[in-house]
C-alpha cells in the first residue's frame, strides 16, 4: 500500500518527466528561456496532457495497441483546438515566438506512449492523482529553468529589469538552454541517488514529439 501511494507521487520527484525519463525537453529547451514563454507552455502542456489523457483512458482497452495510440492522438488533436483558442486570447505574442513547440505538446509522450504503457493499467483515480504529479513534474523544471535563464541572459523577472550582476548571454539561446538542462538533469541525478532512489530504467527518447 505504501509503494501504491509513493508511486503516485513519482511524477514529481521520483520519476520527473523531463530530468528523469528525459521527455519533453525540447520546449524547455527552445522556449524555456523566459517566465512568460514558461507560463504559456504550462498552461498548454497541463490542459492538453491532463484532458487527453482523462478522455483518452475511456477508450476500450481491448483494442489493438496501434488503433489506441492513433485515437489517444486524435483525442489530443481535438482537445489542443480550445486550447490554443484561448492562449490566443492571453498569451497572443507567446504564441507567434514558441512557434512549433505549442502544437507539438499534444503529441508529447504522455499523450501518446506513457498513455498506453503507464496509465492505461491503473485504476481511473490513481491514474487521475499520478497525471496530475507528471504534469507538474514539467511544471516545476519549466519555471525554474525559465526564471533562471530569464535571469542570468537578460537581467530581467517576467520582463522586468533587475539588478543581476553577471549576465550569460547565450544562456537564452538553444545551446544555453541545452547545457542548462544538462546540469540540472546531473544535479537531479545525484541528487536522487544519494537518496537511494536508484536511476531511472524506463529512459526516454526526449524528444517533443515522443516525449
């Protein structure tokens, strides 16, 4: 029972979603730069995720693996539509900059494999409690990538000046982005093996798109 509800919770910490299994790294890599950027895709990210997921667990498990993949997607496509409807309302100027990366996230891994492999084998609460977790798994590294890229490339907080003292310019560039996630994912790692928790055997393939 304990195991049960520490699983649960592996979304966050014990299996991060982007520092652990190494999925959906390229929009914290490419757009991760600023909090504005950051928030826009979390929005995306957790309602596309969570409601595909949801409606997607009522598709009958009897059928072929390959037909409930193409529906898990097709699911997603339709719930992006209102999605993206509203973040032109909010986040209009975010939008045009993330370019690509925005209709990517709904065929981000949890839609698409994770569905199939992970949730579709637990019980409709569980499953809804341990989504929940992995969606702010990619919450958590979003903002705090984006704060501190924002921060150290351009001197500023949600677009607001600050007083930073050493500015790393190409920090907001991809590579900067890249190396920045590199360390964190080292910094996570050993962070969770001094715990004993033990490396992830599940990997990922980190890209967008198989997230």
């Amino acid at each position: 029972m304990k195991n049960k509800k520490t699983a649960v919770f592996d979304g966050l910490l014990g299996d991060n979603t982007v520092l652990s299994s190494l999925m959906v790294i390229s929009p914290v890599i490419m757009c991760g730069n600023t909090l504005e950027n950051a928030i826009a895709l979390i929005y995306a990210f957790s309602a596309i995720t969570f409601f595909s997921v949801v409606l997607g667990s009522f598709v009958p498990k009897k059928l072929p693996y390959a037909a409930k993949i193409i529906i898990n997607a097709v699911i997603a496509s339709i719930v992006y539509i209102p999605v993206k409807s509203a973040a032109g309302e909010f986040f209009p100027e975010v939008i045009s900059r993330v370019g690509i990366y925005f209709p990517l996230l709904a065929v981000n891994s949890l839609i698409v494999v994770q569905s199939e492999t992970k949730f579709s084998r637990m019980k409709r609460g569980s499953m809804i409690a341990s989504l929940v977790f992995y969606i702010l798994g990619f919450d958590a590294v979003m903002i705090v990538t984006a704060f501190v890229r924002e921060l150290f490339a351009y001197g500023t907080i949600a677009g607001r000046l600050v007083d930073a003292d050493t500015l790393i310019s190409g920090l907001g560039l991809p590579f900067g982005g890249f190396i920045f996630l590199g360390l964190l994912c080292g910094l996570y790692r050993k962070l969770r093996s001094a715990s004993g928790r033990g490396e992830n055997k599940s990997g990922g393939d980190g890209n967008v798109s198989g997230n």
